[in-house]
C-alpha cells in the first residue's frame, strides 16, 4: 500500500522516471517536496569533454508533459516538468563534465500510473482530497449526483 501524503507533505523518495512511450530512456534521481515546490533531481553524468569542442556550453530548456516512475514509495506519475538548463560542473584542465538537472514538477501523483490528462479513457477513477480549501480559496458550489461529487 502506498503511504499516505497531505497536500503540504513534505517528502523525499528516489526513483526512475520514463515516457509512457519510450521506457528505453530512463531518467534516476531524488523527487522531493520542499517548501518551494515538487523538484525532481537527475542523477548526475561524467563525461569526458572534447576541449576543442564547444558543445559542452550547449544545453537548452528541457520539458516533459508527463513521465511514470518507480520510486521508494511505489508508483509514481509526475506531470510538467520544467528545467531552464543543466546544472554541473565543467572542468576543461581536466577534460570532465559533470552534469544534471533540476525539474520543477506542477503535479505528482504517488500509487500509479495515470495517463496524459487529454488522453481518451474509458473507466472510472476515484481521488480523495483534504484540505481542499488550500487550494480553492473562492467558496465552491458543490453539487451532489448519483455517485458523484461536483466541485464547481
């Protein structure tokens, strides 16, 4: 059974993290909740650096709209994620570049696997929120229907 967060928990679990379409490129690193947010940490890489090469001063803005992953706590799907640019160190006496990334997560969900949000699905799941009014700060209509709860 998956451990139980509230909406401000505060967590750190490592894990790998791929695209539902391409299981083959898997990214490992330490997911956390902070005070600033959700970040996801890529483990770092060595790699030797051509020193009459510049490529190692490239290295743009990296986004994914969701990615599944296996962490300490069990499944998990991480939704937009957002890093500016790699992070490391490049030493040129060396020869060696070591480097990662940051990821800002909007939304993490821990206990399975769920799909893209405008993929089409034909079943049923079920969420249960405290503290909603955390995030809803306006007074909500809620209306309720046969089996269903409407936050409006």
């Amino acid at each position: 059974m998956v451990k139980s967060f509230q909406l401000r928990s505060q967590f750190e679990t490592h894990g790998a993290f791929w695209a539902p379409n391409d299981a083959s490129n898997i990214l490992t690193g330490r997911l956390a909740r902070t005070k600033e947010g959700i970040q996801f940490t890529s483990s770092p890489v060595l790699n030797e650096i051509d020193r009459d090469a510049f490529a190692f001063f490239q290295g743009g803005g990296e986004t994914f709209d969701l990615l599944h992953g296996f962490t300490t706590e069990g499944p998990c799907t991480l939704f937009y994620l957002q890093s500016a640019l790699p992070s490391g160190l490049t030493d040129l006496g060396t020869g060696q570049s070591l480097t990662f990334r940051e990821y800002r997560v909007g939304l993490c969900v821990f206990g399975l696997h769920l799909p893209h949000f405008e993929t089409p699905f034909d079943g049923s799941v079920a969420f249960s929120y405290t503290g909603v009014h955390e995030w809803i700060t306006l007074h909500p209509q809620i209306s309720h229907g046969n089996r269903e709860l409407v936050l409006t």
